[in-house]
C-alpha cells in the first residue's frame, strides 16, 4: 500500500508522517504542492506545519493548489485522506470537513502531550481503536479551536463523526472538546493533534499515534 | 485603472483573541472608555480598466471563497 504525504512550502512534519507510514508498514510517497499527479497512492497525508507562511488564513492558499484539486475530487470518490493539524485546516477549508479552525481562545502557541478519547472506531483512519480508548499524543498549535454552527456540532454528535474529544483539558477553546471530525463517508479525518509524532517510543509519549496509519492500511486490505 | 477594498471581518458571534488583546493595550495606554476591539483584515486590489459586471462578480466569489472564509467571516466589497 502506498500513503502518499504532501509537502507545502511551510510544511514541517511531512518527513514525520512518511516515517509513520513506513513504521505502520506502507510506502510513502512523497507528493508536491504544484504537482497534480497523485502518483497512484492508495490514501493520502495532509501534514502539520504552516502552509504558505499560514498567510490570509491557515489552510486557506494550500486549498488551491494543484494538488488539492486532485486531492478533493479523489477524496470525493473515496481515496482515505488524514489531516493533521495545518493539515486539518486545510480540510475545512477545502469544505471536505465542515467548521473551521479559529486562534486559541488563550491567545497563547501550545506545546503538550494532551490525552484524547476516541469516539469513532468506523472511519477509515480509526478502526483499530476501541471505542473510548483514551490515548496520548502531541499537540501544538495556534489556531487549533474548532468551531461550527450548532446545527452542524448536534450533526456531527448524531452521525458519530467525532473522531476524538480532548480529556482533562479543553487546550485551545475548541467547541463540544472536539479534537477530529470525519465527513459522512469515513474516508477523509482531520485531527489537531498529531499521530504521527507519537509512533516510537524513543521520541514520542506513547505509540498511539501509529493506530491511526495501521487503521487505513488494515481498511484498504479489507476493501481490496 | 480601479481599486477595490474588501474588509474582511470575523462574524460577531465568534470571539477575537487578537482584538481582546488589542483591547487591553488600549485601556492600559489610557483608552479606559473601550469595550471591544474586533481586528479585520482590508485588501486592496488594483486592477487594470474598469470594473465591469463580470470583474465584480469574479471579485464577489472570489471575496467568499479566497478572502475570507464564510464559515467564520464576513466580508464588504467597495469599488473606489
């Protein structure tokens, strides 16, 4: 299987998230900003870091370029995407998740190993967990508060597309401790905190993250 | 040659971390009457000749999608 992993020009965990995919047992590719080329991948990483020196709103100049187009029409026909962080952003923005990510009502960066529940076990990106396992993982953003009408949370909450809740601390002002969401299909997930930081235990708080990678390539051996 | 403004702003009901900052420096230096303070953004276009009817309607969508983010903000579009 082959995860292919975008790099921006201000992309900073791209290196990050091909090591998980290789941990997890995949191929990764590397993938281009200005290239529209999907070279085949299997599924697709959008990774942390500041696209495009994050300028006018996070997210929101990576959502036109080249490769987002393929990336979105490929997504629509079910191609599993995983945003992380920046690359959550860019998922809202893309309008392939619903809500948007706001600036930390603290105002302040954070920089922690934040634990999380997760909640959907039926996404693409997260069947090898177990419903209400708790896991810890990094975090650290900015603009991590997610925020949606209400309409759209108690939807969210009613299709069980919320794929995890902040525990103990809500760390950015996020709406319902909304951590990552899914869209109605289970393919695309966008989660603030990074799995991919956390997939050996030599430079990582636990090896939870790794769930998240060996979930898509245990849901694309199913489907093949 | 024509100038567009658009001022992008985030919508009322959602908190601005920037503006309350902006807030509290202004009533440390003195501006002790302020209430609020809500940080925009303002672009300003140039374009070459006229603005037709198909140019401001370009600029329209491209204000809803591009500039600002309707999820989470509000735009006003003024042809100088």
């Amino acid at each position: 299987m082959r995860i292919g992993v975008v790099t921006f020009p201000g992309s900073l965990d791209d290196q990050d998230a091909r090591r998980a995919a290789t941990y997890a047992g995949a191929e990764a590719v590397r993938l281009w900003h200005a290239d529209d080329n999907l070279q085949n991948v299997d599924a697709v990483v959008l990774p942390g870091g500041f696209s495009y020196g994050d300028y006018l709103r996070c997210g929101a100049i990576a959502r036109f370029a080249p490769v987002m187009e393929s990336i979105v029409n490929a997504a629509n026909g079910g191609l599993p995407v995983l945003g992380i962080c920046n690359g959550f952003q860019i998922l809202c923005e893309s309008h392939l998740l619903p809500g948007a990510l706001l600036r930390n009502d603290h105002r302040k960066f954070i920089c922690r190993d934040q634990r999380l529940r997760i909640e959907n076990t039926t996404s693409l990106w997260t069947r090898n967990f177990r419903v209400a396992q708790e896991i810890t993982i990094p975090l650290k953003n900015g603009e991590g508060g997610f925020i949606a009408d209400v309409k759209t949370l108690d939807e969210l909450e009613a299709e069980n597309r919320v794929i995890a809740r902040y525990v103990d601390v809500n760390p950015n002002g996020s709406m319902r401790n909304i951590a990552g969401i899914t869209n109605a299909k289970g393919n695309v997930v966008g989660i603030m905190p990074h799995p991919e930081h956390a997939i050996d235990d030599l430079t990582g708080p636990t090896t939870d993250g790794l769930l998240f990678f060996t979930s898509v390539l245990e849901s694309l051996a199913v489907k093949a | 040659m024509a100038k567009i403004i658009v001022d992008v702003h985030l919508k009322a009901e959602l908190l601005d971390p920037q503006g309350r900052a902006i807030s509290g420096a202004l009533e440390r230096l003195g501006l002790t009457e302020v209430v609020d303070v809500r940080q925009g953004k303002q672009f300003v276009i140039e374009i070459n000749g006229e603005v037709t009817p198909e140019i401001l309607q370009k600029l329209q969508e491209l204000s809803g999608n591009l500039l600002s983010n309707p999820v989470i903000e509000n735009y006003e579009l003024k042809v100088l």
